[in-house]
C-alpha cells in the first residue's frame, strides 16, 4: 500500500517506529530495509538498521551496514560507534565459546 503514496519514506519511517514502539522486530526491520531500499544513502536509516541487525544477532549483516552508515556520514559518532561493534561482538562470542568447551 504504502508503495503507491508519494513521498512514501517519510510514511515508512513512521510507519517503522510505531512498529519499533510496539516492540514488532521482525515488522520494524522489513520497514526500515523497505526505507534503505527506497533511499540508499539515509543516513538514519542505516544506523537504525545496523541496530536493529545487531539487537537480532545478524552480525554480519549489521557489519556490512556499519561500514555503510560510516561512509555515509563519516563526520556522524553513532556511523563510527556501530562499526567497532562487530569485533566487540566477535569477541564476545569467541569467549562464551570458550567457557561452553571449558565446562
């Protein structure tokens, strides 16, 4: 439906945080793919897609995004904060592993 109103981004994106309010995770990140689809270079919607990656444990996803939001907004923190966030992750992960193997 949405894809026959113009101007359709701004509707998506409210269209995603009611549904992001609503604690719909699956639901926000079809959105908000739909906004990246529909407007590659938004700058806010690839950090909120980087997130909402993240939060699922979509680690690879979520890094080919960070790199994204950071070269689209290199002067933007959130863009640099997410990218390191990958090997912090990856870190994280290796170390349960090894806890699990340890047990």
């Amino acid at each position: 439906m949405l894809q026959l109103v113009p101007g359709r981004g701004q509707s998506l994106a409210i269209l995603y945080e009611i549904r992001k309010a609503q604690g719909k995770s699956a639901t926000s990140v079809a959105l908000i793919r739909c906004l990246g689809a529909l407007a590659p270079n938004n700058l806010w919607a690839t950090n909120e897609l980087t997130l909402l990656l993240l939060g699922r444990g979509n680690v690879p996803d979520a890094e080919c995004r960070a790199r994204n939001a950071a070269r689209l907004g290199p002067e933007n923190a959130q863009s640099h904060y997410l990218k390191p966030r990958k090997s912090t992750t990856d870190s994280c992960n290796a170390w349960k592993e090894k806890l699990a193997g340890a047990q």
